[in-house]
C-alpha cells in the first residue's frame, strides 16, 4: 500500500493544453475510479502516473517519492491495459513470468510469486494454455496477475474491461473488488462506464475537459453532484433535465413551475443559494424518484416502455421535454397513453444558468 499526490498536474500536446492543474491525493489502501466522458482526460493521466506520458508541471510522489521524472521501471507500479497485451507464443505461466524472467530474478522466487498469483486469480488449471486457448476473462485474468507479481505500491488499471461482453463484465467487476480486498492494494482504475464507477470505488473523481469536477464517495456524488454535469453523469439512467421558469423565492427557497400536458404544477424547492437575477432554471429528478399517479395534475404522454423484468423504464415527453420514468409495476401503460406523475418533494435538485447545484444538499442516508 502507498499513498499518491498529484500536485498540480498539467499536460500538453504542443500548444494545446488537456489536463488544467489537476490536484488530487490518493490514502495507501484506497480505490479511486476516474471517470468521465471519452477525452476528458482520464486515461492521459492514468499514463502520467505511470511514466508513460511526460507531466508538463507539475509533480507526482508515490509513497512520498518524488516519481515525476523517474522511468515506469523506478515507480513501482504496474498497469494492466484495455487490450490483455500478452505475448500469443507464451503459456499464462510464461507471460505471468516474463517480467521477473527479464529482470534476472531468482527462479526460486519467480515460482513463489507465480504460485501465489495463480491461486488469487484462480488461474492454476490455464497456466499451460496460450492465450489463444483462454476466453476473454482468463486472458484478462493473466494480465491482472502479471501486474500482482510486480508486488506494485499502485496498481493501474485502464478500462480492463471494455473488451468484454456484458456478462463476463459483470463477474471481472466482482473479481477486481474480490482482489481489492484481500490484497489492500492501491488502485486506480479509468473507465468511461459510470456503473463500473459507483461498484467498484472508495471514492470516485470525476474529471470534464482535463479538470476534476468532483470527488467523493459514490453514494456522495450520487446524492449530493456540485453540478449539473456531475449529476448527469453519475447514476443509469441519468437524471433527467426539465427547464422551468421561477415565480417566487424567500431567503431559502424557490418556487418553480413544472409544466406538463394538463397544465402547470407549482414545486417549492429548498434552495442554499438564491440566484439573484436567474429566473430560467433547470429542474433535476431522478427516473427513480418519479412515481406514476394517476391523481396527479403533471401529466406525460408515454413514448415507449423498456421492461427488464423486476423494473421497467418508461421514456415519456412532458411538455415537449423528455421524461425517463422508473416502475416496478407489473401493469404498465402502452406508449401513446398519458399518465399522471408526481415527484418526490425531497429528492428535487435545481440548477443555476451556470449548471451550478443550488439546491440544499441531500443527506446521502436517503439513498
């Protein structure tokens, strides 16, 4: 285990700048995911800390090293990467070997750290198999054990996943966390899947146009996102946007109406900032914390219905503005019907015309 600080990190590629002073520190033991939409960043800096990128300001220490100028080899990581990178003539056993090999490491100690990398990642009955005779989770595996052998301080992983199916994704999810866990290691892991994100962090760090957005624990970002951009982007589906007008506000909170195909709802929203002059805002609800009720005034055409079997989803237009809706019902209404809804009065989030959170905070125990 080791500690990471990332200390005012920029990177340029000539005279275009993509990563704008990022900060960040990382405790020995954590999990931390970057995540964020594709070119955001996240795997440039991923590379960063490997050596495998120059920082262009900047400073990077792991275990209280100063790495920023040191070779990979000097940095006591290892990175396991989006494509599995094994060698196709090599048995796993062999490519599980091959660093320590290169590096003149005694066989009696290649043998040990082999054995005990096998038996974490369950890879004993392959270790005489190419890659080509392992399926895509295997060969995945082999590729997370030929970092583990490294005896790494930071582990790095790179969208390890994206070549996956569905399934097989789900079950190396698992794993990774089951690995985590048992070794206690430093980790940081980049993907552009959000799901990945809130399953797997300690804490996630949320990255936009080469700058952080946000960190926190995933439940944090979930329930408490500074922006408009952090709260579409964490949770699935994502929050839905609806623009709406003010017509009123105190010292604590705004009124706002909501409109829908039967006329206009009035909602008063708990507001820690009240926007001087902004009376165009953006409403921000949750698909799952929208009810169908059909003694509501808000009323929705649905447009289709995705079911998925113990929840559904219900893709609705309110007033021209697209609606996901969330049920667990069994009996659901057929597209073209028109449905009543009402939101939950607590779980409503409002934005400013800077896409600034203004509303009071949700404690994250709701959730």
């Amino acid at each position: 285990m080791a500690e990471l600080q990332l200390q005012s990190i920029k990177k340029r590629f000539g005279s275009m700048q993509t990563i704008h002073g990022v900060d960040l520190q990382i405790q020995p033991g954590e999990f931390i995911v970057f995540v964020g939409p594709s070119g955001c960043g996240k795997s440039t800096l991923l590379r960063m800390i490997a050596g495998l990128e120059t920082v262009t300001e900047g400073s990077i220490h792991i275990a209280r090293r100063d790495v920023t100028s040191l070779a990979p080899s000097q940095r006591r990581v290892s990175m396991v990467f989006q494509s599995y990178a094994l060698y196709p003539h090599m048995t796993a056993e062999q490519n599980l070997s091959f660093g320590m090999r290169m590096r003149k490491v005694p066989k009696d100690t290649i043998r040990e750290k082999v054995a005990r990398a096998s038996e974490i990642l369950q890879l004993e009955p392959y270790l005489k198999r190419k890659p080509g005779e392992l399926s895509g989770g295997q060969c995945q595996r082999v590729a997370i054990g030929r970092a583990l052998v490294q005896d790494p301080d930071v582990f790095l992983f790179d969208e390890p996943l994206s070549n996956l199916d569905a399934e097989l994704r789900v079950k190396m999810r698992a794993e990774i966390a089951d690995l985590h866990q048992r070794l206690g290691a430093t980790m940081i892991y980049v993907t552009h899947d959000q799901t990945e994100a809130m399953t797997l962090a300690n804490r996630i760090v949320v990255l936009r146009d080469g700058r952080v957005e946000q960190v926190g624990e995933p439940m944090a970002l979930y329930s408490n996102p500074v922006n408009q951009f952090v709260a579409g982007f964490i949770g699935s589906p994502k929050m839905n946007f609806l623009p709406v007008l003010r017509h009123g506000s105190d010292e604590d909170e705004i009124s706002v109406g909501v409109n829908g195909e039967g006329g206009r709802v009035e909602l008063i929203i708990s507001c820690h900032t009240i926007p001087a002059s902004d009376d165009e805002l953006t409403l921000g609800i949750r698909p799952e914390h929208i009810t169908i009720d059909d003694s509501s005034a808000l009323r929705a055409r649905v447009r289709s219905v995705e079911q998925l079997g113990s929840i559904s989803y219900l893709y609705c237009t309110l007033a021209g503005q697209s609606l996901c809706v969330q049920s667990h019902g069994q009996l659901l209404p057929r597209p073209g019907y028109e449905v009543g809804l009402t939101f939950a009065p607590d779980k409503l989030y409002l934005f400013d015309s800077d896409e600034q959170t203004i509303s009071t905070l949700k404690p994250t125990a709701d959730h």
